[in-house]
C-alpha cells in the first residue's frame, strides 16, 4: 500500500520516557506482564484494556504520517476499528521500531488517541512494513537480522498499545526476501508463546498483493513458510488493486471477488483440515476506493463495486473488509490519481465507510 510521507506526525515523541528499542544483542523476548504494563501511573492516558475484535469486522487503514486525529476521523466516518500504518524500522540495518520512520513506536499521541476509540467501542490493529518499507528494506524482520530482538519489538507496541492484532503487510521486495520472511515468522510463532504465556489473546493478520488468479508465487510462499515454521495466521487479507498483470478498465469489483475466491482455494491446501467456511472467514478484502496508484493504466474502484464486494463478504462471512484508507474516502479531488487525502471521484464524504461499516458484527 502507499505510503507517502506528506505531513507532519500528530506529535512529536521527543521526551519519551519508553523506549522500544529491541537491542539487537538482545537473548530472550520481554516479559514484562500486560497488566503491569497498564497500571504503570506515569503512563499517558490509558490505552484502554485488551479487547477482541468482532468476528466480522469494517476496519480501514489509517495514515499515521498526516496529522489526522483518530477520533476525530471515527466520529466523522462511522468507523471504530482501524489498522495503523505503518511501524517499520528507523533504517535499513536497524532493530529499532518507528512509526513510518518518523517518530518513537512509543507514541503518547497514539497511546490518548487509542483509549479515546476504545471508550468509543472501537479497537486498532497495528500495521507493519507497507509499500515504502517493503521497497527500501524497513520492514522490521527485513532490516533486523535478530529473530529475539524482532519478536521482543512486536511485545512492546502489544504492551505499549494494549492491542489483541498485528497486521505484517509484506509488499514488494520483502515478498522476495526469503530470511526475512523466516525471520518474521519465527518472531510471530515466539510472539504468539509469549501472549499464551501471558494469558494474552492475540491474533496475526497477514496483508498480501493479490491477482484474480489468486496469490503470486512469492506471497504464497509467505504463508507456507508460516505454517512450516509453526506461525498461527488468523487472517489473510488480500489487496485487491493494482492489478499489474491485466489490461485496464477491468471490473474491480469483480475482480475482487475473484481475487478471495481464488484464495479460498489456495488456502485449503494450506490448511486441509479448515472447512471452505471456516477459511473463508479467515479472509480479509481491502480495496483502494476511487482511483487507485497503478502507473501503467487507470483502476477505479466505484462505490457500485464496492456494494458488489460487501454482498460477497456477508454471503461468505468474510472476517474482514477494509479500504486504503480512511483518509482518502471523501470526494475532493475529482480525477487526481493516488492521492492521499481524497479518492479521486466524486462522491459524499464517507460514502464507502457509510456503506462497508455495517459489515462489524
């Protein structure tokens, strides 16, 4: 997914007290327990407790490097869980975590805003990798060469943000690097002992690129090195845009949903003993509304299609369905492409999370 740098962060982390930084000499993941975590008195405003998501759920992606308010963007939209992104390493090389780079993964800012949404009834997912880190070598598992240290990083936002989901958006060339890919996945396997140790529910979202055909070699390989090396995935959410392969002017609605009935077929080889059912609501679809970033012709996702796509998700019970992103869903730019702030069409303010936002069981 896009991840352009056009603003300030909402504020700026320079006094923190935290620090989350998994030192890469590091020989064992934290353990500090969740609950002392949350009565820490010098904490900023609490976080609010761990929640588990619905079974279905609307759940857009949200910019963190503009300088939108979280509850502000979810009173206006009617939207109450989002996936934040994107966490990524300071630099290449680095075991440090940051939000886009830019500032501490430790945000006061976030920490207030999250526990504001979650006195609202809404939750966050938080979003690793993405387009940029995915393409300059950020994405946490990439850039750190330490499993220990990776694993200790993905710990500290569980307890920094009290958050039960973590999403591992893998794009470009982080599908083709194969020791970060096993690197991740045995950090999220040591993650996922360490929030049963805990008692800790704590679920693993998997965001790939996707063809109608289904997933491609390198992103299907993502998940099968998961099962090899004993990485529970709960969901597999598919981008269903920026079809590279197919000739412009294609259906992106129906692409879409050839695109999760494609997948339902791929996972059932990966896990055969999961009903067509129960794989189907291990499904995410996110598509890009209005028009979406592909260079080489023009997509566009209308709200037609998007109506097209939540019949499918209901019929199928679908676990997830979201949009790239929440910021983009109004009508300010009529014919601009890939913007981040508007989606390109004309359309009301909200038009696609008024529609998708009843999906939330």
């Amino acid at each position: 997914m896009t991840r352009r740098v056009t603003g300030s962060v909402i504020l700026a982390a320079a006094a923190l007290a935290v620090s989350l930084c998994a030192c890469s000499n590091s020989t064992q993941t934290s353990s500090t327990p969740p609950a002392q975590q949350s009565s820490d008195p010098a904490a900023p405003q609490s976080v609010g407790a761990f929640k588990q998501w619905p079974a279905r759920v609307y759940s857009p992606y949200f910019e963190t490097w503009t300088d939108s308010s979280l509850p502000s963007l979810a009173s206006q939209s009617g939207a109450h869980y989002f996936n934040l992104g994107f966490l990524q390493a300071e630099s290449a090389g680095s075991c440090t975590l940051t939000w886009d780079g830019s500032q501490s993964a430790d945000s006061p800012a976030y920490r207030s805003e999250i526990g504001q949404l979650k006195q609202r009834g809404g939750n966050v997912a938080l979003a690793f990798g993405g387009q940029s880190a995915g393409n300059n070598g950020t994405e946490i598992a990439d850039s750190c060469t330490d499993v220990n240290a990776i694993a200790a990083d993905y710990e500290a936002v569980i307890n920094t943000y009290h958050v039960t989901r973590l999403d591992m958006d893998v794009e470009l060339n982080a599908l083709n690097d194969s020791a970060g890919i096993e690197r991740r996945n045995k950090a999220i396997a040591m993650t996922e002992a360490w929030a049963v140790s805990h008692g800790q529910s704590l679920q693993i979202q998997y965001t790939l690129p996707v063809q109608p055909s289904g997933l491609q070699p390198n992103a299907l390989a993502v998940l099968q090195n998961a099962v090899q090396e004993g990485a529970k995935v709960s969901l597999v959410n598919i981008m269903t845009f920026d079809y590279y392969d197919l000739p412009g002017g294609v259906d992106m609605g129906t692409s879409a949903i050839d695109a999760a009935t494609s997948v339902n077929s791929q996972l059932a080889a990966l896990y055969p003993k999961k009903s067509r059912q129960e794989l189907y609501a291990m499904e995410g679809i996110t598509f890009l509304p209005g028009i979406d970033d592909n260079p080489s012709k023009t997509e566009v996702t209308q709200l037609s299609g998007a109506r097209r796509i939540l019949s499918f998700a209901r019929d199928h019970s679908l676990g997830l369905l979201s949009i790239w992103a929440i910021q983009r869903d109004n009508g300010g730019c009529p014919g601009s492409i890939d913007s981040n702030s508007c989606s390109g069409i004309s359309q009301s303010s909200w038009a696609f999370s008024h529609l998708v936002e009843s999906f939330t069981s």
